[in-house]
C-alpha cells in the first residue's frame, strides 16, 4: 500500500540540555542513572543552577527517531507540542531542516514553556535525564492529524506520553486511525520509570492496539515484572506480533512469531553520550521495516544509527545516516 | 599587585547555533567564508529556515574566552548584555557554571532578544558566522563595573564591539579604569570586516590605551593594509607593546618589544569546527600573562586551549583545560 510517510511519530517535544557531570552529582541530586525523571518548574531551575556549562539540542525521543528516519533518506511526519517561544522555535527548526512534517500548532499561551530536559552525562556516556515537560505535557487527542497517520506506513509512540492523561488519548486516537487504515502501530516503552507507573495500561495497549514494540532488557524486565530475560521474551511474544529489544552493547534481539534475530552491536570508537541510542535504534529499525527489509536489516539499521548518535553529545546524527549506511552497504 | 580576577572581559553576549554546510551553501547565501557578517531579525529569521539542523551553546567571542581561562583554573569576569529570555538563561548559566562573575543585568524591556550567531560550518572545519546582535548591541558603558575591572590582572575587550557606538564608549571606560588602576588592557581585532570598517579607530585605540593585541594573520595584514606578513608585524610591533598573531595550522607568533617567539600548533586529531579556536588560544595566553608566565608558555598554552575546541562542534571547551595542560606539562 503507498505512502507518503515511512512514519509518523508522536512524543514529547523537548529541547535537550545537555553537560558532562560526575557519578557523584547524580547521588547528590538524588538521580536514578539511566533513567528519566520528571520534574517540576522549581526543581528544574534548581537543578539547571547546579549543573556544568553544557550544549543544547533538540531531542525528544520520537523526534530524535524521525530525524533519524529522515537522515536515512526515509519520509517522516511529527506530532508533538512546542510553545511559541526561542526553544520552541528551534525544536521546530531542527525537524523541519531535516525534511520532517512538523505542523502541531504550538501553544501561544499560558505560562508554560517549551519543555526542557536536563541531562547529565557521566564519563562512561551515560545519560540520566530530567524533565520539564511544559507544553509538551498538553498534547491532545486534537492535534493528532488523520490525513498523516492515515498516510504512514507506521505510527510510532513514545511511552513517555503515558504520563499525561490527555496525550494518552491522542495515543489512542492515532492508534485507531492507523488500524482502520490498514497501518501498523509501534511503540517504545521508553523508561523503566514509565513502566512502573503505567504497567497494566501499557499491557492493555500492547495487546489491543500495537503490531510491535520497543525496548531495552531492563524496560521489558520491569514490564513482565521478571530478572529472567528469557521469561520476559517468551511474555512479550505472546503480547505483541514483533519485538525489538535492545541490549546496550551486546546489541538487539528482534522476535516475531516463533523466530528470532540476534544482532550484535556497532563498534563505537569512544561512547561519548548515550542520550538518543534507543531513539536512533528505532529510526533504523522502522525504516527498513516501512521500507520492507529484513527484521535482520532492520536492526542491523537500527545499530548503525545507534553507533553513530553514541560519539557526539546531542541525540540525533550529525552526519548523514543515509551515507553511513551506504558505506557498510546497508543501503 | 595581587587580583580577584586574572581576565575581566567585555564582548558580545552571543548563543551560538551551529549547523554543518557544505561549501556552495555559503555561497548561494551570499557569506564570506571564515568570516562574521552582521545581520538584522528579518535575514536571520531567513538564513535560520535555510540551515541544516543543528546544536546550541553559548557563545561570544570574549565569552568563550572567560569560560577557557576558568577551565585552565584561572578567575574571571565577563561583561556582556542578554536580554531576559531563554537564551539569555542559557547564556547566564553557562558563564556561572564555569565559575565566571557574570553580573551584567539582563534587558528585560523592549522587544530586542538575546544575540544568536548563525553559524554554518563547511567540511573543513571552517566556521562562518552571521550574527544578529539583539540586546548584545546594547551595552553601554554604564554596564562597566568600576570595581571589577579595577581588580582584575588584565582586562580584554573583543573587537567585535567595535560595532555598536554605546558599545565603544563602554570600552574607552574600561580601558581608562584598568589603565588608572595600574592594570594591562588587551583587545583582539575579531574579524577582518570589523578592521576594514574600523580600520583608523582601531588604530587609535591600539596606540592609545592597549598593551596587547590578539590577531589572525589575515587580521593584522587587513590592519596595515599589506599582503605582506613581515611588513604587518614590523607595524604592529611599533604600535603596541605586545602582539600575538595566530596563524591557522602553522601555529602563532608572539612579539614583544624587538623580540619574538614563534610557537607551533598542537596536533589536532580531526578538524570538525574551528569556532572558538581563536578565542581559546586567547584565554590559554591572557591566563598565562596574568599567572606571570612566559610569553612562550602562553602561546603554548593558547595552542593547548584551541586544539581542544577544534576537535569537537560548540565553542567553548568540554573538557577541563587544566588537566589537558596538567596532562602535557603546561601547568
């Protein structure tokens, strides 16, 4: 069936900003490594206050996974929520430089901003995330556009918009719509936070609405509520059609039906920041899935991405993915 | 004489945007490569919806240099005019971050907005700015805080804001305050637009009240008007009691009185964007002057500092300066 996106994405539209700190900081600041928090306007001020000097970036996890379907040569479309305001301006920039359909009309009133997320990189290239969601948080099922998600050959969902109640609906909205339209709906359980807030909804989504899902060993550990990887596989084979799940540097194993595809990780020359790995993983896997190649290629596209976003600060390519692709002969 | 601070700076207050171009970019957008270009909000807002996307870090030339003298451990000041958004909260934070005084207070009347500097990088590493000055353009020399610069080793003034008059009677305030106060006034002629349109100021205010100036070499040849290097230095060498001239990969030369020492770069890995490269040799020599060292051990330090900023997108150093030099036997 034709389409003019590979995918449409919806998630939280966040600038990130991103400094170097110690492991030590994040004891002090009471942060959970790896993952992300959220947190409040007073704690983000708070928190910014005590951080190093740092780089800013436009991130988001959905949007970092569209930019990234997009450096691949691939057709993307983004929903997400922006204030009208400087870093509003510059997440908006930065899709629509790289080709995405970015067109959510941001919010030019009330008090809130653009949301924020302030990430702490420690030396082994972690990133431990904390989150002012402003705007970003008053997504609603409104601003989900039926022509796009009906023209996309899938929907992709950022797990972090389980958080709040009105985007959950525009989840559901956009999964309906796609469904009806013969699509395919994918989504990332994003957080080990996130799953142990929203366990049974997610469970209820996935087995109602998504063709495949995203995550990390730890996310889909906590999710079936198991330290057994096997246990946790076997669970999510029987939930959902296909699964990508991601292993840090031990790479991907992808699932479908009674099969499955391990595939190793990228060489990384040095793991600078983490922040957009999975992100990155994602927009190589469901680029090759729109574009129908092997599961084994997809996330064989899916590492190449994540290798690349993994030796620079920032979340998304720096370089074309497209071209890195081809010099392996990907693409 | 003892000091608070070894550098007290004044320059444009400036968030960078950085994004990579190839090189017919530049020139279907009319720029002059390695160089700076003033803009106005209408053109900015034009070549913005024209770049690639991009990263976010503050900025400024004198800036940059305050936040390299506080990586290599040294105290400074910066003097400089944001506008109350949120890059000028960026630009605020990263200062303070680095443990600059930065005291300034923002505008936050008017509809004039933090300055952001455009900057397009070509595939060899060479930046090209254009910048659109907002509120940076606005300091005046009531901005100048007397006691700062009276207690500050040296006080360093970036070209650039040869620009804006207000700006200009800022900067004949504080030379005249460091010069009563017994102190050394350095100044870096910034750009070779700023000198060809300012050609005889600058030469006056050299004569007049600098004990030192920075230069590139195409800077100081656009100076003396001549394409040849010896005659330029021989210039220089009469009108100021110190200069140090940076010239790309063959390192830089430093002149004081009949003598001179010419010191290479520091081997470079790989070139991916040379904004900050002149301003971190200047925060590696003013650092260095202001700790009593040789004039040789200041170029060293210079090449030391702009080695770093080169390997890596954003401005200002990501590392700490003061244990590369620690690393390399510098401090």
């Amino acid at each position: 069936m034709a389409h003019s996106y590979d995918v449409a994405a919806i998630g939280n539209a966040i600038v990130d900003v991103i400094a170097p700190c110690e492991d030590a900081f994040l004891d002090a600041q009471g942060l959970t490594k790896g993952t992300m928090h959220l947190i409040d306007g007073a704690r983000a001020h708070q928190l910014y206050e005590a951080m190093a000097a740092g780089l800013e970036a436009s991130g988001g996890s959905a949007g970092n996974t569209v930019a990234g379907v997009a450096s691949l040569g691939g057709t993307a479309a983004y929903i997400g929520k922006v204030a009208a305001d400087q870093l509003g301006e510059v997440f908006t920039h930065d899709l629509r430089a790289q080709g995405v359909h970015f067109e959510t009309p941001p919010l030019s009133e009330g008090r809130e901003a653009t949301a924020r997320s302030l990430i702490n990189v420690t030396p082994d290239g972690q990133r431990t995330m904390s989150t002012h969601l402003g705007v970003a948080g008053l997504l609603t099922k409104d601003d989900v556009d039926e022509a796009v998600i009906q023209d996309s050959a899938l929907t992709y969902l950022e797990g972090y918009l389980f958080d709040p109640p009105p985007a959950r609906e525009a989840f559901d909205r956009a999964a309906d719509i796609a469904r009806a339209a013969g699509r395919k709906v994918a989504i990332t359980l994003s957080d080990v936070f996130v799953v142990e807030r929203w366990r049974n909804d997610l469970l209820d989504f996935l087995a109602a609405k998504a063709h495949l899902v995203f995550a990390n060993e730890n996310e889909l550990k906590a999710l079936f509520e198991t330290d057994d990887f096997e246990e946790a596989a076997s669970a999510v084979r029987s939930l959902v059609p296909m699964a990508a799940v991601t292993r840090s540097e031990h790479g991907s194993v992808v699932f479908e039906g009674g099969k499955e595809w391990a595939v190793p990780a990228f060489p990384v020359e040095q793991v600078i920041d983490t922040t957009g790995a999975g992100d990155q993983y994602a927009a190589g896997f469901l680029f090759g899935l729109a574009r129908g190649r092997t599961l084994d290629d997809c996330a064989r596209l899916g590492a190449l991405a994540a290798a690349e976003v993994i030796g620079h600060y920032g979340p998304r390519p720096l370089v074309s993915l497209r071209e890195l692709a081809a010099a392996t002969g990907l693409v």
